[in-house]
C-alpha cells in the first residue's frame, strides 16, 4: 500500500489550543470579545508594537491600511510582482494604482535599487513583502521613503517572528500586516493583524473595522457595556472573532518552537540539496536577520531536471507529496494584463522565478523521516 499524501504545510493545533475553542463556544461569546483583547495584548508584547489591532484576515489589514492613510483614485503604490494577488488587489480596492519593480533574483524581495527609479508625484506609499520570511532590507527601505516623504505598509503576512537586526518585524518601522492563515508560521484559522506605531492611523483603523463605532464595543450587551456609540464614519466589519483568538493565544505561545523546527527542516533541506543540479537554492543576504522560513522555495533547473515546474509539482502528487506554487507573478494574471498594461518582459527577474519557484513540504510536525521521503521521492523523478 502506498504511503499516505503528505501535505505541503499542515497547521500544528494542541490539544490546550482545540479546549479552549470549545471553552469559547461553551461561554456564549464567539465574535469579538475578551480573548481577542486579551490576544492584543500578547502580540503587542511578542512583537514590540505598541499599537496590534487583530483582524478577520491579513487582507483586510492591507485595506484597512491603505484606507487609513487615505489613498485615493489617482495615488500610486510601489509594491513587488513577486507576491499574493491580495497585496495588489487591495491597492486595486482603495482606489489607487499599483506601480511594480522587480525583485532581486538573489531573495525574491523587491529589489530597492529601483524602488526610486519608479517614484512619481503621485506616489503615497511603498508596500514591501517579506517574502517566505526574508526581512526586506529595512534601513535602506526606510531612507527612501524618509527622503520621498512616503509610507510604508510592511506585508508581513509571511513573516510573524521574522527579525530584522535583532528587532522582530512589527517592531520597529511605519505599519506591518501580518497573516494568521493556517499554512503561515501560526494561525488563528483565518485572521491577521495590523501592527503601527502611529497612535493616529491605529484609532482609524479601529474605527474603519467595526462600522465606524466611536467606542469599544464588544461587550456592548454584556452588563458592564453601553448601546450609547455613534457611527462616526463608515466603517467596514473586518473584526477578528474571540474563536480565532482561542486559538492564536496558543500559537503564539509556541510560534518561537515552530519557527525552530522550520529552521531545522529548511536547514535540511539546504544541506541535502546544495549539490543537485537541478536545483538553485535560497540565498541569505549579508544584513543581520532572522528567517522565520514561512516558506521553503528553491527553483527548478527546468534544462538539467529535463521537466519543467508543472511536470515536477505532477510527478510528486503522483506519489504522494504535496507541493506548493508561491507565486505566479502577478502581473501576469489577465485583470493586471488588460487593466494595467502589464505584459510579459516587464519584470524579468519576477518571471523567471514565477516560472521555476516551488514550495517544498515544510511544517512543524514533519519529522525527519518525512522530510527524508521527500527528498527520496525527488531523487526517483529525477533518476527515474
């Protein structure tokens, strides 16, 4: 009998984390409540940011912080090809237009010698990702935008525990969102956070969360809350749910123990790997940081491998490991083709990695046996 599929990422929940979801359901309040207060105040201590306002998702954190900063039709957004559609698509939905440079061929982050070259008048923000856990390089970053009076919006939905010169992403800097999707570091189901240390743009997205409500209103029916709120602007309904927390109070506690393993198995990965032609691996650049490995994304040699990424994602399936594809560029996709003009050779560097990048299985739970299958399993494709 064949071994059974091994996922590409699988979320680690402990027993204590599946008890207090039932503790959640058990206590009446499920929506937004005293867990997810109580989850504020652990990620403001576990991150350093002295403003956390947890959200339905990570998406809704890119919205919510372009909305703030009042980006309007006619504004521009530096961000990266290289990324989920939802950074884009965001930038989309608050009215404003998303300028693109390429990535470095080196980190898949986006490559900031050209961040300048791609400034206009127009421009209002630049929007980073931390590409599967690699802190951009924060200082040269910031000196740009200090210097263009620009914004930063960290998408940080890969990098929960990342540092950047010994101080953890969310730390330090303009605004970060992070994800708490299931394949990330840790997960509250769906859910994210924006991160600020800007008193004014936190008061706005908390208010453009919840319906524009002028005050703390979870407990508005409980006895120690008030109906007496005002609608002072309107708002969306980007809430976290006190179910989420349940579970993210948990993850949190052990996110530093996920990250660890992650290291390990990434680690494994580079050392097994590092004399196989068909591969060309991850590269640490030479600023101080810590990886926090959301991902694990080698690219395939398509010429030595003699298949191409598609070929190979379909041979593993075949037997019975899971991969994953982060990302198409995104310019590529047709709405950016036929709204923005994007076309293929606009960004070659994001295209070749588009072309060639995997997602190898990589999660707290794998053990060493399976991380060895994976790597038996790739060596038959290739030797087969």
């Amino acid at each position: 009998m064949s071994e059974d599929f091994l996922p590409f990422s699988r979320p680690t929940i402990s027993r204590a984390a599946i008890d207090d979801v039932v503790a959640c359901l058990e206590s009446g309040w499920i929506t937004t409540g005293p867990r997810v207060a109580q989850f504020t105040e652990a990620l403001k201590e576990y991150l350093g940011a002295p403003y956390v306002l947890p959200l339905a998702n990570a998406t809704a954190g890119l919205h919510l912080a372009l909305i703030a900063l009042d980006i309007k039709p006619g504004d521009e957004v530096i961000t990266t090809p290289m990324t989920f559609a939802a950074t884009l698509n965001t930038i989309v939905l608050a009215g404003a237009t998303p300028v693109l440079v390429d990535i470095d061929p080196t980190t898949y982050n986006m490559d900031l010698n050209q961040v300048e070259n791609a400034i206009t008048d127009k421009t209002r923000a630049i929007m980073p990702v931390h590409f599967a856990g690699l802190p951009v390089d924060l200082d040269v970053l910031y000196d740009i935008a200090d210097r263009h009076g620009l914004r930063v919006i960290e998408d940080a939905a890969h990098a929960i525990g990342t540092a950047y010169k010994g101080t953890r992403i969310g730390g330090r800097g303009d605004i970060q969102v992070f994800s708490f999707h299931p394949n990330k570091n840790m997960t509250t189901g769906e859910g994210g956070c924006v991160t600020t240390k800007d008193a004014a743009l936190a008061k706005k997205i908390g208010l453009l969360r919840f319906h524009g409500i002028d005050r703390e209103a979870w407990n508005r029916y409980g006895k120690s809350g008030t109906q007496d709120y005002e609608i002072v602007l309107p708002g969306y309904k980007y809430n976290m749910m006190d179910l989420q927390a349940a579970i993210g109070l948990h993850q949190l506690k052990e996110l530093d123990q996920f990250i660890a393993r992650r290291t390990v198995l990434a680690n494994r990965y580079q050392e097994a790997l590092i004399d196989w032609p068909q591969w060309t691996l991850p590269i640490q650049p030479s600023y101080s940081h810590d990886h926090a490995w959301h991902l694990y994304t080698p690219l395939l040699n398509e010429d030595v491998a003699k298949m191409n990424r598609e070929e190979f994602m379909h041979s593993m399936k075949e037997r019975n490991v899971g991969t994953g594809l982060h990302y198409r560029a995104v310019h590529l996709y047709p709405y950016y083709r036929e709204q923005f003009g994007f076309k293929l050779g606009d960004f070659p560097h994001a295209e070749n990695v588009s072309e060639r990048i995997v997602s190898l299985p990589l999660f707290p739970l794998m053990t060493d046996a399976e991380h060895d299958r994976v790597l038996d399993v790739m060596y038959s494709i290739f030797n087969n």
